[in-house]
C-alpha cells in the first residue's frame, strides 16, 4: 500500500460516510415510498401494498445484476472512480425520482437508484484494499454500524420530511448524495493501484454467475458464500413480517414499532462500532463468526415463541450480538481472494444478499399468512421467526465445517487459509 497512513485514514472515513449517508438517503425515502406511489398512482391501499412489493423485488433484482458488474469494473480500473459514479448517479436520480409524475417513471429511477447503490460492494472492496487482514473484522463492522446509523436516522428524519411534503425526503436525498459525491472527489484516493488491477474487463465474470464460477478455485468460498445468503435470507424475515407480526402478536402500533426498530438499531450500533473491533482480535474470527450465528438463531427462536411483548424485547440483545458473524466472514472469505478480485467477491457477496432479497419476502409472508389461517396445521404467528432461526443453525453448521481446519496465525484476529 502507497498511501500514507493520515490518506488511508481520510479514506476510510469517506467510505464510513459513503455508506452512512447513501442508507440515510434510502432511509430517508422509506417512510414516504408507500403512500408517494399510493398518489401516483391513484390507488388504494391494496394496490399500492402490491406495487410497493413489485418495487422491492426489482430493486433486489436489479442489484443482485449490477453488484457484480461494478466489483468487476472496480477490479479492472479502480474503485475511487466506480464509487464516485455511484454517488452521482444516486444524486441525479433522487432529483428524478423527486420530479416523477407517473408510475413508470417512478419505476424507472427505482431502477437507476438498484443500479447505482449497487456500488456498496464496492465500498466493501476498497476496505479490503485499505486494511490489513488482521483488522478486516473491525473495518466492516464499522461499515455495519454507518448501516445501522442510516437506519436508525434516516426512516425518522423521512417521516418527519414527509410530512412536510411527500417529495421533500427526495430533494434531501439527492443533495446528500451530491454533497458525498463532491466530498469523495476532493478526498477520495485511490486504494488499488495500476499493477494490482484485474488485467482485463471480462463480460462473462461480470454477472452474478460468473462471480461465482470464478470464486470456486478458491476452497471453501462458494460454501462460506452459502453461509452469507442464509444469514441474509434469514435477516428479511424482518422488514417482510415484522410491522404484521407486532400488530397481530403484541397489538403493536406505529409508535410503538418505530421504537422498538430505533432500539433494534442502536443496539446494532454499538455491536458493529465498539464490540466488533475488540473482541474479534481477541477470540478470532472463527470463533466469532460461530458466537455470532449462535446468537442469532437463539434470537429468533426467542422472538418466535415470545407470548408478550415485552418478552419479545429480550431478543433484541441476542440479536443484535449475531452482528458478529457478519464483518467476521467478510474478514475471512477477503483473506481467501487475490486482490485483484476482490471487486468481484464483494460483487458475488452482494448478488447473494441481493437474491435472499427477491426470495424471502414472499417466503416470510406466506409462511405467516399460513399459520395465522384457519388452514394452519398449528396456529404458530411465529413459525417465521423460527424457520430464520432455522437457516441460522444450518449456517453455523455449515460454518463450522468449512472452517474448522482454520489455524490462527500470529495475530489472533488473523487466520490460515481454509
């Protein structure tokens, strides 16, 4: 690495923003999205549920196409330069989205916004670039803790925006992204230099399957890459039932669901920004990496089976502490990847996320519409919970296989290859 240690440091900074304010551009529009389409489109509320969850699927189709193509044109010319597109191209089509009169207009700049946003692959790339091996846990887990800080933020300032007017939250967005755009350019360097980059631009790695056929020389990473979709696919049962869950379990209102997410968050928060980065040293990656599952799928049994409420709240800890398991296999499977692929593997890791994202929400929902039935073998509100925490247990198992030959190496944070 060229960079000074004060530029690796400015770096890393801008792509903490990076991330946090394009999650507080998209948790700024949350709130609104729904009953902007809604306006649009002149329906009522069945329709507009129904095209908002059309909406959600494309956005997760979109990016699980372009996330690899961007990490792999990251790899071939850079990451400064595809990051910087991104967040123009967010800040133009924000604008778009604010002046969309009809719905296929509206369509069309969701569609920009999957393209572009893609990039936080990217984003994960240049950490890898940046960061020794050794500290990889704890950079991601910053970059999860900008996430949670979006999320946290974001929905609230939207709702408060929206009320305002419904299109508000866009024109914030759009100048937010500007304002990063302008940021990167001034401070931004370049994290993958010329003699480290992919030699050529391949079309046919450029696509979620091809990332992953060139991923499978490197053993033990397409198995590691299972364990992130079922992480990912079990993380959606979240935004998928969650709102219905509360209302129908606990008989949650909208005030009392905003603030048991803003705990949800901030609990997030403090895990990914403080814990992360100093117990993972400490036990090791792998070690993490099993806490972590372990917590979540108790979490979701928790959750699943909790008659009251307030019982439900004792989940969210647990939870919360499964945010170890994330930055913990992106700091392994990163060591397992040359660095002039790294675009590609974060390009490949996003497209997994991104296909849970198409999967679960119909899965989620039609799994609790089935157990709150008359048809319900058992009525079970919860069988949602539980089949997450279902794919947890299935990815420590498998985690634990494929990792268990791993050796730590003279830093404790730090592993043999698998």
């Amino acid at each position: 690495m060229t960079a000074t240690q004060p530029a690796r440091r400015a770096a890393l900074i801008f792509i903490f923003f990076t991330v946090l304010i394009d999650i507080l551009a998209f948790g700024l529009i949350i709130p609104v999205l729904p009953h902007l389409i809604k306006t649009i489109g002149n329906y009522d509320f069945g329709q507009a549920a129904m095209m908002s969850g059309w909406f959600s699927v494309a956005f997760s189709f979109i990016q699980f196409v372009f996330a690899p193509l961007l990490g792999a044109l990251s790899d071939r010319y850079g990451r400064r330069r595809v990051i910087l597109i991104s967040c123009f191209g967010l800040a133009v089509d924000f604008t778009f989205m604010a002046l969309a009169s009809s719905i296929p207009m509206f369509f069309i700049g969701r569609v920009i916004s999957a393209m572009t946003s893609a990039s936080f692959s990217t984003a994960n790339a240049y950490l890898a670039d940046v960061t020794p091996p050794e500290k990889r846990a704890g950079a991601f887990g910053l970059l999860g803790a900008a996430f949670g800080i979006g999320f946290v933020i974001g929905p609230a300032l939207g709702g408060l925006l929206g009320g305002i007017d419904l299109r508000l939250p866009f024109w914030v967005a759009s100048g937010l992204a500007a304002l990063n755009f302008c940021y990167g350019l001034f401070v931004l360097p370049e994290s993958l230099p010329p003699e480290k980059r992919s030699p050529r631009f391949d079309l046919k790695r450029a696509n979620p399957i091809g990332a992953l056929l060139l991923l499978k020389h490197y053993k033990g990473v397409l198995g590691l890459l299972a364990v992130v979709f079922l992480g990912q696919l079990a993380h959606y049962v979240f935004p998928s039932v969650f709102v219905l869950y509360a209302d129908y379990r606990y008989q949650w209102g909208e005030q009392q669901v905003g603030y048991v997410l803003g705990l949800v968050g901030i609990c997030n928060v403090l895990v990914q920004a403080f814990l992360i980065r100093r117990l993972v040293p400490k036990i090791g990656e792998r070690r993490a990496l099993m806490l972590g599952l372990l917590f979540g799928l108790l979490g979701f049994a928790w959750q699943g089976m909790a008659a009251t409420g307030l019982l439900s709240l004792l989940a969210i800890p647990l939870l919360a502490l499964w945010g170890l398991a994330g930055p913990s296999i992106q700091a392994v499977i990163t060591k397992q990847v040359h660095a002039d692929e790294q675009g590609r593997l974060q390009g490949a890791i996003a497209s997994m996320n991104s296909l849970a994202g198409i999967i679960a929400p119909f899965l989620f929902t039609h799994v609790f519409a089935l157990f709150i039935s008359d048809h319900a073998p058992v009525v079970l509100p919860g069988a949602p919970y539980l089949l997450a925490s279902l794919f947890l247990l299935t990815a420590l198992l498998l985690a634990y296989h494929l990792t268990k030959w791993m050796r730590p190496s003279r830093t404790a944070g730090d592993t043999a290859p698998i």
